[in-house]
C-alpha cells in the first residue's frame, strides 16, 4: 500500500519496522517490538498499516521507490558501462550495509509459503527485471551489438546472477567457493572490452566523416 496517511509518525512506523525486518527477519517480526521501537502506540500500526503483511509491503514499497529511481538515474546517465557497474557494485555494498538485501530476501522466502503477500510482493520484486532490461536496451544500442539472445534473456542473467549472490551471502557462503566477486570483475572487464571498442569505433567514425 502506497503511504497516502503521510505522516511524522507512520515514517517512524515505517523506518522501526524497516530495521526490525532487517535485523530479526520476517519470522520474527513482531509488531508490538515495532511499536516499541517507534515509540507509538500499538494500535497506531493497525490504524496506519492494517496487517504485518501490509506493513512489510509498505516498507519494500518504500525502499524500492528510492533505490529503483537511484538505479534509473545511474543507468540514464552519461557515461560507459563498465563504469555504471562498478557503481551498481558500490550500491550493491550499500544496500547490504544498509539491510535492505535482507529485507528483501525475507519476503522473498516469506512468500513462498504466503499466497497472498506473494501476490503484493511480486510487482515489487520484478520491477528490478524492468530496470535491468532497460539498461540492457541502452547498452546494445550504445555498443550496436546485433546478439542470438533477446535483451530481457540477457536481463534475466544479470538480475538473477545477482539475486543469486545475495542468497549466498546471507547465508555466509564463502567467495572462495561461490566466486561472486571473481565473476562481478568478469563482467566488468568484459564491459570494458566493449566501451574500448565503442569508443574506438566513434573515433574512427569522426575520423572518416572528417576526410570525406
């Protein structure tokens, strides 16, 4: 649910469950531990958010709300791929410090076995898809690569590759056996190939358009 009741106090519901959620996981999350944290009255959550499941939603909502659009501006922006995913990276380490991979990654588990917050999670959790495939869309045509593959294939890579990680992570699986980081600096060598190439080619463009 979107926070239509904008108010001082249902930012600091939001902002208590957000670190509780972060910190005790979706299992333990107990409302009135919220309550406390917020320093409102119990019944306020109720007034404001209904349900735990409504709660929970609304603090995905707003998070997502501030990262996607950080993540829209960072990709829009000017600059060469292999750039934009060394920051990808740093907001990688952001986000984890930050607890919101764990957030995530709670209702993620939580929804298997929650139909109806599955229902309310999903949107959230595909709007990742959405920004990655735009990105993708911008980087073959700023590189004029023609590939066998469709950008939403290569997205599903890139996004999944990541989530995939981040259930590693938590679960305290070592880089010496997952190699996450081996395969982040993969990528980023490979997009710098590209930027090279790019720019070699636009040089070579210039060049041509000069003589002629």
């Amino acid at each position: 649910m979107a926070l239509t009741k904008s108010s001082e106090t249902a930012a600091r519901i939001l902002e208590a469950a957000y670190r509780r959620l972060a910190s005790d996981g979706y299992a333990r999350l107990n409302m009135r531990d919220v309550a406390v944290e917020a320093g409102v009255n119990h019944a306020l959550i109720h007034y404001y958010f209904g349900s735990k499941d409504q709660l929970v939603i609304a603090v995905l909502e707003e998070a997502n709300r501030r990262l996607l659009e950080r993540q829209k501006q960072m990709y829009t922006a000017p600059g060469d791929f292999a750039a934009k995913w060394a920051q990808a990276r740093a907001f990688y380490e952001e986000d984890l410090s930050s607890g919101f991979v764990r957030v995530q990654m709670e209702l993620w588990a939580a929804s298997l076995s929650n139909e109806a917050l599955r229902e309310q999670f999903v949107p959230h959790f595909m709007a990742w898809y959405r920004v990655i495939e735009d990105a993708v869309r911008e980087a073959l045509k700023h590189y004029r690569l023609e590939l066998p593959v469709s950008p939403e294939a290569l997205a599903t890579w890139v996004v999944d590759f990541w989530f995939g990680m981040e259930f590693a992570m938590l679960l305290g699986i070592p880089d010496t056996q997952a190699h996450h980081q081996e395969a982040l600096d993969a990528m980023q060598r490979l997009l710098a190939h590209f930027d090279q190439q790019a720019s070699s080619q636009a040089a070579l463009s210039t060049t041509d358009n000069r003589l002629t």
